[in-house]
C-alpha cells in the first residue's frame, strides 16, 4: 500500500503551532479600537497565476474569512497590482534594458492589463464566496503617493546605512525610470547618474540607447515616474501601509508566498524600516509554500524552460488549463483545502507538496457527479 494517502498525512507543531490556537489571536490586541482589516497581497501579473498562486489568493480570502469572524469586524482586500515589473528585456551593447508589463503590448492591451483578465476572474469568485470585497491598486498610484516619494527620499538620503541592508551583495539602489519615447529603462542603472538638487528632491539621468540621455526628478509634489526592485518595493509598501493605517484606523496585513519568510523580513524589511526610524512593523503572513519532489518551491519558469514538470497535469502549472483538468470541482477543493489552513494554524505554519495537491485533486468522491 502506498505511503501517500490522504490518512497518512501528518501536521508537527512546529514554532507558531505551538503559539498559537488560532491565527486571529495573533491580531486581537491589534484591531482594538480599528474599524476594519485591509489584507495586501502584490504579484506581477506576467503569465497565467499557477497553482502556487492561486493557493496564496486563496489562502488571503480564507484568512479574511476567518478574522473576521473570530475579530467581528470588516476585512477587505487590496491587491498591489506590479505593473511596472519587467515585460520584455533588451540587450545593446552590453547594457540591459527592460520594459514593463505595462508597456508591452497583447493584442491591444497591455501585457499586465492581459493577465489581469485571469487574476480578475479568481478575485471576483473567491470574493463572492467569502463576501470579501477587494479592490486593485496599481504599482502607479502608489508610487505617486507623496507619502512614499518622500521615503524613497529618505531611503536616498541614508543610502550609506540602507544599502548594505537592502542590497547586501551588489550595493546598489535599483532604481530606474522609462525613456519617454520607447519606454526602455536602463535596467541596472549602467549610465544612471542620482544627484540630489536640494535637501527635497533628486534628479536622476539616464541613457536610452535610441534616443539618448532623458531625466526625472523625484519630490513628494510632483509625479515623474520612477520603477523599482523588489526590495525597494517591499520596504515602501511597508513603510506606506505603516502609515495609511494610522491615518485611517485599519489594521493592513501583508501576505505574501512562502518564499518571502524567515530572514527577508527580519534582516531585509524590519531592519530597513528601524534604520528609517520606524518605531513599528507591518505585519505580516506567509502562505504555505508549494515545494515539488526536491524540496524546491514550484516555478512556472523552471517548467518553461526545462520542462521540469512535464509528469505533472497542465492544470497544475497553467490556471488557464486548471478547470478543463480537474472542473469547477477541482477549485472548490482548492478553496476547501485554503480554509482548512486558515482555521488550524498547524496546517498553515508549514508546506505542502505537489505530490499531496496530486492526491487531494483527484480523489475520485471529487468528481463522481461529474
Ligand atoms: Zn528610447
């Protein structure tokens, strides 16, 4: 009898487990006094969201569902939208350049607006089913905010303490900005040049390779475009959210992938954040990661290039495909498995395998009405 059965599946402790009985215990001090929780999740729409995707957007519904009812109070969800993540790569001369997502052109939308399309349809039915409303903010907006232009300032100004912090092997800022004419960004800043004009802004110069040197410059008060890494990125929501909710009485909730926890948003985020003079912490959760056979966290790329996960259902990899595999029964037993570790935190604080979501998907009572 095989070893891989559903009965057979164990749940240690581990750290948080033995903290804590529920998640939302975690936040009953916190929302005291606060009208609602706003719960964010970021991702770069670039390709159809696969499994490990769609488990994270789950599991961030399911979460809200179940603050909500153990802290009675409303929870909405606010997706990040990374537009400005790179579409299309270019190399001249040794230099690379980068486009965004939403600069490239699909038929006649932009690459990122393209994938939304799949997000959208995911995020509007788990809404219905939990009641959770979401909104989507896009990368833009936020950037535009003088809240976190005048971070970026700051973090600017304390390069010499927040470089090695965020930057730990290449230390550098990775900041950058579009030609205004063809839309390509001098993606590791070759030929970029930071300057700062006064104590409040700061020009930045670069070169396209077409059409020549082009500049921005960044103060709280005006809107000039900028693009970033992900751990500027990371470090300005953050900082953002820190501030928003004690502007506007929320409590945010930051979730993100498996692969985000541990040293990332200790040594990386927290310490950035104290060296700014940030006297709190957004907080933040995990979702369990999906690992394939080796331990390593399942990649759509890896596949894409490798064909690493040629064994595996198409389902699995491609959100498009999922319900010609498995039926609207396949994500109802998604969402089924996403509450279950939202309500047990021994379920939540750990990872699973493609081999267990194999095992779950097709269980035959699943689609026996089919
Ligand atoms: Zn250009």
């Amino acid at each position: 009898m095989s070893i891989q059965r559903l009965d057979n599946v164990f749940y240690p402790l581990g750290g948080m487990g033995y903290l804590v009985k529920n998640i939302s215990d975690l936040f009953q001090e916190k929302v005291k006094g606060k009208g609602s929780i706003r719960l964010c999740f970021s991702a770069q729409p670039n390709s159809y969201p696969h499994l490990g995707t769609v488990m994270s957007i789950m599991v961030l519904f399911a979460i809200g569902e179940h603050l909500r009812e153990r802290l009675n109070i409303p929870v909405y969800m606010q997706f990040d939208k990374g537009e400005h993540c790179i579409g299309d790569k270019k190399i001249v001369d040794g230099v690379v350049y980068s486009k965004s997502l939403e600069d490239v052109d699909m038929g006649g939308i932009s690459k990122a607006d393209f994938y939304m399309k799949s997000f959208n349809q995911i995020f509007t039915r788990l809404s219905e089913w939990s009641s959770i409303p979401y909104k989507v903010k896009n990368y833009r907006e936020l950037q535009g905010e003088p809240f976190v232009r005048g971070t970026l300032l700051n973090i600017l100004r304390r390069g010499k303490y927040i470089i090695p912090i965020i930057s730990p092997s290449e230390r550098k800022f990775h900041l950058r900005f579009p030609c205004p004419i063809c839309k390509y960004s001098d993606k590791h800043g070759h030929y970029q040049e930071i300057e700062f004009r006064d104590f409040n802004s700061v020009q930045l110069v670069s070169n396209c390779f077409e059409h020549g040197k082009h500049s921005i410059v960044i103060s709280e008060e005006n809107e000039d475009f900028f693009d970033i890494n992900t751990a500027l990125y990371d470090l300005l929501l953050g900082a953002y959210l820190i501030e928003t909710d004690r502007e506007e009485k929320t409590v945010s909730i930051m979730i993100d992938g498996g692969d985000y926890a541990g040293v990332w948003p200790m040594l990386v985020h927290s310490e950035a954040l104290l060296e700014l003079g940030f006297h709190s912490i957004p907080n933040r959760l995990f979702a369990p990661l999906i690992l394939d056979w080796s331990g390593a966290k399942f990649s759509k790329s890896l596949y894409v290039k490798h064909g690493a996960y040629s064994y595996l259902p198409k389902g699995l990899l491609d959100f498009s495909q999922f319900e010609k595999d498995y039926g609207s029964k396949g994500f109802d037993r998604l969402w089924i498995e996403a509450r279950e570790w939202a309500n047990d935190p021994v379920k939540f604080f750990r990872n699973y395998s493609m081999d267990y979501f194999n095992l779950i998907l097709n269980q035959k009572e699943n689609y026996l009405e089919d």
